[in-house]
C-alpha cells in the first residue's frame, strides 16, 4: 500500500511540475 501511495505522489507532484513548466513556457 505504502509504495501504491509513494507512487501515486510522485506522479501526482510529476504532473504538476509539467503544468508549472508549461505556465511558465508560455507566459515567458
């Protein structure tokens, strides 16, 4: 259960990430 959840972060925090890339990339 423990590295379902770590994985489900991780991907979670991945997919923020490239949104705040591509917010970035387009506002600059």
């Amino acid at each position: 259960m423990q590295l379902i959840r770590a994985s489900q972060l991780q991907f979670f925090f991945v997919a923020i990430w490239e949104n705040s890339l591509i917010c970035f990339s387009v506002l600059f």
